[in-house]
C-alpha cells in the first residue's frame, strides 16, 4: 500500500514517516503545494496524509484538484486547526476522514488502516479469494488454511493484484505501487519479472486457485480458476 504524506514540518512529515514505514508502508513525501500537485497528478497513491497549510498553497486546493481528476485513493486531513469549516469543507470534497494535530501516531496508523479497508476491502481485515485467505493487517496468507510464506515485495505485489481483480494492471503502475514512485528511473524492470514469477511459482505449487495471467505485452491479471 502506497501513502502520499503531504506535510511542511519536517519533524513531523519524518516522524509519520517512519512510523508508517514500521507498519510495512510504502511512503512517499511532498513537503510543499507544487510537489504535492506534480506527484497527485502523475502518480496514485492508496491514501494521501493532508496537510492543510502549505507554502504556496492550501491543502483543501489539492482535494479539489483530486477530485477533478477522479482519483480514488482515500485522502486523510491533518490539520493543525481545529476548524469546523476546514473539516466540513475537506469532508465535502471527498476527504474520508480528519485528524487535528497534535495527534498520537497510533492513532494516524490506525486511521489509515481503517480507511484502507473501507475502501479496498470492504470494511474487511481479510480477504478470501477461493482457496486463498489473506490477512491485510497480519500480513499473512493461507492456501487450504495453510501457511504461505512470501516475502515482504511478494505480498505486496499480491495485495495490489487482489485489490484490483479481474482487472488489467500494467507493470509501471504494480511497480510505483510495490516499490515507488522514482521507479520510473529505473533501467528495466527484471526485478519485478522475478518476484512475479517467484509469486506465481509459490501460488501454484501451493494450488491456489487463484492465478496471476500474463497479458502478453500489456501487464498481468489476476483471476480466480
Ligand atoms: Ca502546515
């Protein structure tokens, strides 16, 4: 899962940070209003971490522009004011939820977690797709109520398939999605061809019945068979 942290302070920006990342997160980081503009409009995120006040901007501004552009990752307001109009206006533009500062840590994971489920999973902890079970907060997985081991990159990468089944995922955006959005960088992409195909390899040799198909020349798909 992929968090965008739009925030100006940088104690505080690095602090969630970290504390996310604990959590097994992806996090990427904008610390002003054009940043945040560049990253919204070029990459998706499964929940953005709002700040209000921004230099050069307000934080409400890019709820309008997400809102214009249709995204549907979940969008969380971190506000150093606890300003009723602030909220109702952010909640108006499609914000799910609002946070006054200071807040504990916990509590933000927990938030972010909530509205990850809410909106992927259905409200869920867990996923089961025939055979297969997975658990989103335990990072766990079963086949036939057996254990799979995958590695941290695996259960991303299956995560991101499940909450797009059936549905045609192109390897730029499974790539930003599991490992960032500089990877548009990188050289080429056989570090992502071995962790699907070792994924694959675990999924089958386990009878899951569940496959992820290769789209010849356009991504994968995930299917139940
Ligand atoms: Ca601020």
């Amino acid at each position: 899962m992929k968090i965008l942290i739009v925030e100006d302070e940088p104690d505080l920006l690095e602090s969630i940070a970290q504390s996310l990342e604990k959590e097994s997160f992806l996090v990427e980081k904008a610390m002003d209003f054009d940043t945040a503009l560049d990253k919204l409009l070029i990459y998706e995120y499964d929940c953005i971490l709002l700040d209000i006040g921004l230099p050069n901007g307000s934080g409400l501004d890019l709820l309008k522009e997400l809102k214009k552009e249709n995204r549907k990752g979940s969008v969380i307001i971190i506000s150093a004011k606890d300003s009723l109009d602030d909220k109702l206006a952010g909640l108006d533009l499609g914000a799910d939820d609002y946070l006054v500062k200071p807040f504990h840590l916990a509590e933000l994971n927990a938030r972010v977690r909530s509205v990850l489920r809410r909106k992927k999973f259905g409200g869920q902890n867990t996923v089961e797709l025939r055979n297969v079970s997975i658990d989103f907060s335990a990072r766990t997985v079963k086949i036939n109520k057996a254990d799979l081991v995958l590695n941290r990159k695996e259960f991303d990468i299956l995560t991101y398939f499940v909450s797009n089944k059936n549905r045609l995922v192109n390897k730029t955006s499974l790539a930003e999605h599991v490992w960032g959005d500089q990877i548009d960088e990188a050289d080429n992409f056989e570090f992502i061809y071995s962790q699907i195909k070792n994924l694959r390899k675990k999924l089958k040799d386990h009878n899951a019945k569940i496959e992820i198909q290769a789209v010849y020349g356009l991504g994968y798909k995930l299917i139940e068979t």
